[in-house]
C-alpha cells in the first residue's frame, strides 16, 4: 500500500525552513490558511473508483431510507444528484462551513429540496450561505427563497432567487409574504423548533426541514438547542419535562412542562435524517430532521 505524500513533506519542509531561517526571527509565521475548516472541507477521496464505489453505496442507502419512509426516490435521479452536490460542495463558495450544515446533511437536504421541488421555500438561519446555496441549486429556475437572519453580515453565498431578511420571521408584515404558500420551510436558528412547527402548522407548510433537532441526551452537545425540538415532542410523554445540562463549562436549564405536542404529532409524520457517517466517513455535528404533513406525499 503506497500513499503520495512527496508533495506534502516537501510543503511541510520549505515552510519549517523559511519559518526558522527568516520569519521567526521577525516574528511572523507561515500557517495553514484552512486549519479551521471543517472536516469534510479539507480531507476527501481523489480517486474516481472509490468515489463511485461510495457514491453508489449512499445512493442504495438512501433508495432503503427512502422507501421505508414513504418517499419515492429514484435510483438515476439520485445517483445524478450525489454527483452534482460533491462539485457544489467542492466549488467552494463558502470558506468555513463550521457553525452550520455539513456533508452529510447537506448532502440530503439537497435531494430532498429537488425531489420536493418548491415553488416557494423560507429559511430561517442563513449563516454563510451554504443552505441557501443548496436550496438555490436544487430548486427549479422559478422558485423563490425568502431567506431570514437576525444578522446577515456573515452571508458569502447571494441567491438571485431569494428575498434577505434581517430579522425574525414573526417580525415580517403578512403583506410582504403570503406564508401559506410556502411549500418548504427550513430552520436552522436555534429557536424553539416547537414554536416554529406551530407557525408551519397554522400556515399550513407541508414540508419543514429542522437543524439542531438534538434529543433529550444529546442536549448539551449544543451551545443552545432550538428547545423544545422535535425529538422532545414526539418523545414528550417519555421524557422529563425539566432538565439540567452544562454545555462548556456554562449551566442551562430548561422547563417544557404542560406543553400541548398533539396536534403538532397528528399533523406532521417525523422523519431524521439517515446518518450517513458509515458511508462518507464524515462524522455529523448536528441533527436534522424532516416533518411532512401526513397524507401529502
């Protein structure tokens, strides 16, 4: 077995040489531009045979997920689309995907935005622009994005098809988006995800992508979870309704006592997102899950 790294140590010698002989002295050093980069953004397979070996283990991954969900996925459709998200993902429109979506989930929240194919689509939580982008890419020429954030200052990726928001979505006048006829809604805004399906439940949105849906478990892997999430409520009756968790060394605290979550459960069937670490050997930092109102798909 025989790894190319003749380029890398030759990389790795020239700046151990120009770091100790010239810049050190001056007090500079030469550092990797990308250090913070995610995972997935600096380690990744080159070899085209072992790219379609795993390309199409994720697509009859998915094809099992999809029918033992209900979505009628098919094969050509999703081989085709595995193939275009890795050169999206590698295009590099967006320089650091921490704090947001990574591979895996991105790689389905892709598919599932053409396979719904929405006309109209909001997004609340647009970080860097990487969902934006995905959504964008994925939706037909005529759909439009009206995407929402408390701050877009950190926005890279502008889709000519969104309409930017830099505010809450509770703070926009129902005249300037008709939300029941939203077709996806997709939140990533560490608001309580129970909140949020009450406001795609009353305006009717049938499809509703959530990130950070982290369990009851899981709750101090977050800085601050969009509590309750969706796990917690289609766990509610299994579950303490108040709990304690330190995230960092900080204390938190919650209480989801004398919540009403059936209404939420006879209306949307809960679907998480497939993992798809095994496949990719990208390891996920957040969980997603998909909603769909019943007996519309």
């Amino acid at each position: 077995m025989k790894s190319n790294t003749n380029n890398f140590s030759l990389k790795k010698i020239i700046k151990k040489l120009l770091n100790n002989l010239i810049l050190h002295p001056l007090g500079f050093k030469i550092v990797r531009n990308n250090t913070g980069f995610r995972s997935e953004q600096k380690s990744f397979t080159t070899n085209e045979k072992i790219l379609t070996i795993r390309n199409n283990k994720l697509c009859d991954y998915l094809l099992k997920f999809g029918d033992d969900n209900g979505l009628n996925f098919h094969k050509l459709n999703i081989l085709q689309l595995i193939n275009r998200y890795d050169d999206i993902f590698r295009d590099e429109k967006i320089s650091d995907l921490n704090g947001g979506m990574g591979y895996n989930n991105g790689l389905f929240l892709f598919i599932l935005a053409s396979f719904f194919d929405p006309k109209e689509v909001i997004e609340s939580g647009v970080w860097r622009g990487f969902t934006s982008c995905l959504i964008d890419q994925a939706t037909s020429e005529s759909s439009k994005l009206f995407c929402f954030d408390i701050n877009l200052d950190r926005n890279e990726y502008i889709s000519k098809k969104a309409s930017y928001f830099e505010c809450d979505i509770n703070e926009v006048n129902s005249c300037d988006i008709d939300f029941k006829s939203i077709d996806l809604a997709f939140f990533d805004d560490h608001v309580s995800i129970f909140d949020r399906l009450n406001f795609c439940m009353n305006n009717k949105i049938g499809v509703v992508i959530v990130d950070d849906d982290v369990s009851l478990t899981q709750v101090h892997s977050d800085g601050w979870p969009p509590i309750p999430t969706a796990s917690m409520i289609y766990n509610y009756d299994d579950i303490p309704k108040k709990f304690d968790w330190i995230t960092n060394g900080n204390s938190a605290s919650a209480d989801i006592s004398g919540l009403s979550v059936k209404e939420i459960c006879n209306y949307y069937n809960y679907i998480p997102f497939p993992n798809l670490s095994h496949i990719t050997g990208y390891i996920d930092t957040s969980l997603t899950s998909l909603l769909l109102q019943k007996k519309t798909y």
